[in-house]
C-alpha cells in the first residue's frame, strides 16, 4: 500500500485528474466523509454539532495553488464572511480557521507573496473582530521559509497567528526550537506532501524526528498543538505533557474531521482540548487526495463510488 502514496500525491497535483473529479457529481458522498459540505452554512452546521460534542474547530476554505489575482481576493473575502458568522453564532470562543498562503496567492508570480500577506492581514483584521485565532497551513517544502516568513510578519500584528510545522523535514527541530516561544501557538503535524530524501526523513525516522519535536514543543513556552491520529503520537504527547507540567489549557490535541471521530471525543472526554480541521468548500480534489495517500484503504471506498449508480 505504500507503494501508491507517491503515484496518489503525483494525482493530486494533476489539475486534469481535479477537473474530472471535482465534476462528477458521484464522488461527493465519498468526499462528504472528510469535507463538511460546500458552502458556508454546511461549515457552520458542522461547527455547531462538533462544538455540541465538546470539542474545538479550525475551519478551512478548502483551495491551494490560486492561479488569479481574482480568486486570491474571493478566497480572503469567504474568511472574512465565515469570520463573521462564526461570532454571530457565538462560535468564535471555539473556532478558528486555518490558512493556505497559496491559496491567497502566495505562489502568483511577481509579487505573490506581497499579496498573500495582505490577504492574511485581512483575514487576521476579521478574525481579530471576532474575537478568534487564525493558523497558517504549512505546503510543501519550497515554500516552507515564504510561509514562515510571512507568519513572523503577521505576528509583530497578530501575536496569536499559529503556524505548522512538520516533523517529516529535517529542518523542523530547529524550527521548533526558534517557535517554542512564550505566545506562540504551533501545530506539529507529520507532513502530507511527497518529499525528496535531501530535505525530509521518510518511514520511521518522521515519527522520531515528531517526538522530538515535542519534546522541544512541550518543553518551550509556546502554545503547541498536536496533529495527529497516530496514538504512538498522541501517548508521546501526553507523557511529555505530564513530565513538563502541562496544564490541559496550555496545549491541545487536533485531528482531521472524518478521521477517528470516536477518539476525538474520547480525547476531549478525557479533559483535554481537541479541536478538528473542517474544511469545506467546492475544491476539495487536493485535500480529498492527500488523504487517500495517506491511508490508500480509503481508495476502495472511493473507487467503488465511482463505479456505482
Ligand atoms: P498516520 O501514521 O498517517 O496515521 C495514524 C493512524 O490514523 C492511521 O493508522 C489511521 O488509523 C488514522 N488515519 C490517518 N490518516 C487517515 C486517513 N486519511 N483516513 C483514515 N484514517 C487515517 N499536513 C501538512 O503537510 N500541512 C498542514 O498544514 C497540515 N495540517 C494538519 C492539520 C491537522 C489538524 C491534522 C490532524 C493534520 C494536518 N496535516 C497537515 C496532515 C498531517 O501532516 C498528516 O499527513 C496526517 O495527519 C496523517 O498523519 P498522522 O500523524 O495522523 O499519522
């Protein structure tokens, strides 16, 4: 099974392959597994019913790679709106949203990251006024020192603004040693994207490297979330918070909406926070892709709501 990972993350790169799927109106219920729904109130129906059970929510506009100045702007604009329901609903005390810098135009040519940074600020304006957090995704490794950099702008405004880091790159220890500061709120995920041996581990050394990564996390004076469903992970996590004297306000849990929702509740039941990605929105190919490449056992499910009526 591993062997179609990179065959999975090549697909999902392919905007021809995203034109076809995106179109067949047959694989929105499989897609519905991972993806709250398509427009702006399924997002906010699920964030109520996850807020319900307990738990915390980022929310993502799902987009990557925007190739106009157009749809940079229409994205920023869907933030500010969800920003602002969210407050109306009395949801912002437990929701927040997560940020692709290239779905704002960060990978325009010329002065994309000019305009990915203005964006940000935007969304950071609403986000402010809604009394919420924003974190910035994390791609892939070429864009690793842009998005840092553009997270160390926004927090000279917005020292709340989250970034993510991956324990799959080599670089990523010390990049946690520069975050672990008092304010800083850093997410620590393995990492989702095909990447070369030059500048990430593969196999078990990501899990190692995830470990010690937090134990820098945990040990620091930063905000660290956890991302991961992986329970070696989350028992490490937990540990380190016990030998570290984590309060349970001091740190959270995250996973992906769709995957191990019992555990996810079992998690918060247990007194810690756990707050779930929710993405939503039309263009759900590249997410819906990095998933199947990360557990190719959901492609069975997938393929056969291809092949049936
Ligand atoms: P794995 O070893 O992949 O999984 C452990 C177990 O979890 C599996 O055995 C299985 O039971 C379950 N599981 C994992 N994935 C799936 C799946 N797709 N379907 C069903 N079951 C599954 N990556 C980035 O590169 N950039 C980001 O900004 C980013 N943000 C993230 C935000 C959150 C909140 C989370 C949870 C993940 C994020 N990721 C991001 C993805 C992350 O990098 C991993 O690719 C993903 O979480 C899988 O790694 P894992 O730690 O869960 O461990």
């Amino acid at each position: 099974m591993a062997l179609l990972r990179e065959p999975l993350l090549a697909a999902a790169r392919s905007p021809k392959l995203r034109t076809v799927a995106e179109k067949s109106r047959l694989t929105r219920p499989v897609v519905d597994r991972f993806v709250a729904g398509a427009t702006e109130p399924d997002a906010l129906r699920v964030t109520d019913e996850l807020i319900g059970n307990g738990l915390y929510v980022t929310l993502d506009f799902l987009g990557e790679a925007t190739t106009s100045l157009e749809q940079a702007g229409s994205t920023v604009r869907a933030y500010e709106s969800v920003l602002v329901e969210l407050a109306k609903a009395g949801s912002a005390e437990r929701a927040e949203v997560s940020v692709k810098l290239s779905a704002i135009g960060q990978s325009l040519p010329g002065n994309g990251e000019k305009i990915a940074l203005d964006g940000a600020r935007r969304i950071c304006e609403a986000a402010a006024a809604a009394g919420t957090t924003v974190t910035v995704d994390m791609e892939d490794h070429t864009t690793t020192d842009s998005t840092l950099g553009i997270v160390r702008e926004l927090r000279a405004d917005f020292p709340w603004v989250g970034a993510v880091l991956q324990a799959y790159l080599k670089r990523t220890e010390a990049d946690c040693r520069e975050f672990a500061t008092a304010g800083s709120r850093i997410r620590l995920c393995k990492g989702a994207y095909a990447e070369p041996e030059s500048v990430a581990f593969q196999g078990e050394a990501v899990e190692d490297s995830y470990r010690r990564c937090l134990g820098v996390l945990l040990a620091g004076e930063g905000y660290p979330m956890v991302a991961s469903h992986d329970p070696a992970m989350i028992a490490a996590a937990r540990s380190l918070a016990v030998r570290n004297s984590r309060t349970s306000d001091s740190f959270e849990f995250q996973m992906l909406f769709g995957i191990r929702p019992d555990e996810q509740r079992a998690i918060a039941a247990a007194g810690h926070r756990m707050r779930v990605y929710v993405p939503y929105g039309d263009e759900w190919y590249g997410y819906f892709m990095r998933r199947l490449a990360e557990r190719p056992a959901n492609l069975t499910f997938f393929l056969r709501s291809l092949t049936s009526k």
